[in-house]
C-alpha cells in the first residue's frame, strides 16, 4: 500500500509527470552549495525524477524517497545505477539512508502532508543534515495562495486541504498553506540563509494567486 493512493493514482495515469528541473531550485543549489561529485544530496519526495539529472549531471552523490511505486519503479528503470538510491517510503516515517548529507531539499512535497507529518519528517531529515550543511525547500504552498481558502480542510490540521473541487491540486491533496513564521519555528536552531514568497498571478481561466515559499537553513557547524 503506497502512503498517498492519491499520487500513487495520479502517477500511474500519467499525470503529473514532470520531467523538467524546477528552475527555483536549480537557482538556489548553483547559488548555495559547492555542486559536485563531493556533493552528497538527499531529495524527500522526488516524484517523477524532475530533479535528478541536474543533480547527476553535477556528478553529484544523489539520495531520494518517494511513497509511489509507480514513480520509483520508472526512477530504477530510467536510472538503474540509481536502484540503491532511490527507494521506496514514507518519509515522515524514516529516512532509510545511513549517513549524512551536504545537501537535503524539497520541491514541492512536504507541503502535500499535515503539519505533523512534517514535523516528524524534519526530525529524520535535519538530524540526517551534516553539520554546516544545508536544507532547501522549495514550493511550500503559502497562505496567501488563492486555493489555501477552496477545498475542504484536513480534521487534524486546519490549514491542510483535503478535497478540492476543481483546478490544478485536485487529487493530490493534502495540500498544506504555511505562514511565514510556521516555518521559521519548524527550522528553530537553523540559520536562515534566504527566504522568499513567490507569487505568480494567473490571468486566465479565473484571475488566481499561485504563492509558495522558497528558503533555505543552515544547521550549525
Ligand atoms: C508535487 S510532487 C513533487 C515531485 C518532485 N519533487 C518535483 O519537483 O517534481 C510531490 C511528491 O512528494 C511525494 N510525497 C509527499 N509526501 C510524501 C511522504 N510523506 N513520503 C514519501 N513521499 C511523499 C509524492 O509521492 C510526490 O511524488
């Protein structure tokens, strides 16, 4: 049984499916961390794999987790020298890699679970940080994003949205709206390196506000 049936089914439709390297994140990894092969990445929520040949084709040492058996089973297929580093799993649950990473990011994933769920994942995932290292977060959904206020909210997390009727996160909910300040007091005891709320105003079909965070911690040397 996946974590999410919700992506699970979203994926093996082939929805959803990208394939591209987000270019936020792309910007704030050339911009913070010294890429390359002594780079070891952890990505919680990989999804289809949009990420990852940025990543390979920095020589970097790249991890991943993602709860769809479909996403990872085309992940091991596309990248089979990847198998042992792709694997299978909640990651609010466990990070299933020994060791420590440089670099640990999402895009896009945390912000599908409740706060709790997120908590829990940060626990694993900054104690799986090195020292000094950084963690990027990439599209957390903000408040002020125009679906945080449609759809139905989670019964244990009122800013969790669990069924909307229309537009693009239809069927791939949970989606959780962050203020600024929950996600100073997720990374207390990190440095903020940067923080930003990007909004992109849609014109067309309905005139829709699209804002997410992006940010970036450092954990303590
Ligand atoms: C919006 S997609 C992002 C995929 C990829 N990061 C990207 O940038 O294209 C969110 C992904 O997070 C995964 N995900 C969300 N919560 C998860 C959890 N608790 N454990 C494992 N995977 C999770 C979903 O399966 C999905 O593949």
């Amino acid at each position: 049984m996946p974590f999410s049936q919700l992506w699970e089914d979203t994926y093996s439709k082939g929805l959803q499916n990208s394939r591209w390297p987000w270019s936020q994140l792309v910007s704030f990894a050339h911009r913070l961390c010294d890429l390359g092969p002594g780079l070891r990445v952890l990505e919680l929520g990989c999804g289809m794999g949009a990420n990852v040949p940025f990543f390979l084709a920095k020589g970097s040492d790249y991890h991943a987790i993602d709860g769809s058996q479909t996403a990872i089973r085309s992940l091991h297929k596309e990248f089979p020298s990847l198998k042992k580093n792709i694997v299978l799993g909640d990651f609010s649950k466990n990070i299933p890699f020994g060791g420590q990473f440089d670099l640990v990011f999402d895009r896009a994933a945390l912000t599908h679970n409740t706060l709790s769920d997120v908590r829990s994942c940060l626990k694993g995932a900054l104690s799986a940080l090195k020292p000094g290292g950084i963690y990027i977060g990439i599209s957390w959904f903000s408040k002020n994003n125009s679906y945080a206020k449609r759809g139905k909210a989670h019964p244990q997390d009122s800013a969790a949205i669990v069924e909307f009727v229309e537009g693009p996160y239809k069927g791939i909910e949970p989606m959780r709206f962050f203020e600024e300040n929950e996600i100073f007091s997720l990374f207390e005891g990190l440095k903020l390196i940067e923080i930003e709320e990007e909004i992109v105003r849609k014109k067309n079909p309905d005139e829709t506000v699209l804002s997410a965070w992006n940010f970036a911690f450092r954990k303590a040397e």
